[in-house]
C-alpha cells in the first residue's frame, strides 16, 4: 500500500482526488499546521460492513451532555 503526505488544505482542494486514490488503494498520513494529526487509508470493503455497523453502535453509546453548542466548543477549542 502506497501512503503519501497531504495537509488539511490540500485535501479541502482537492477531496475528489484523495477519494479516487483512496478507492485505488493508497493511504494518507494528514498534515495540519506541520503536524501529522492522523491517518486515512482505504476501507477493506470484505469488512467494511462490519466496521459501520461497529461505528454506528459506538455513536449510540457515546452521548454528550454539553449544554454548548458544537460551534461554542469548537471557538473555546481555538482559543
């Protein structure tokens, strides 16, 4: 599997590039202010049912309880 280096910019500019290579099989370590934040490879779609579903049933255990709105939240994180 082929990874290459992107930034947060360039997969804003250019998503529908990063997702016809995500379907051929490349991955992406992301980039954000000269820090590597995460990772995005292609999803192995023999198993990519089961990985929603997981998905899907942890966001019904996770609730959160702020009484702030997800934009509040994000501000105080910028600050």
């Amino acid at each position: 599997m082929q990874m290459q280096t992107i930034s947060v910019k360039f997969l804003r500019e250019n998503f529908s590039l990063v997702r016809e290579r995500l379907k051929n099989g490349f991955s992406f370590l992301l980039i954000y202010r000269s820090e590597p934040i995460g990772k995005l490879e292609p999803i192995n779609f023999k198993n990519g049912n089961k990985l929603l579903s997981n998905l899907l049933t942890l966001s019904d255990k996770l609730k959160f309880t702020s009484t702030k709105s997800a934009v509040d939240l994000v501000r105080k994180e910028r600050d």
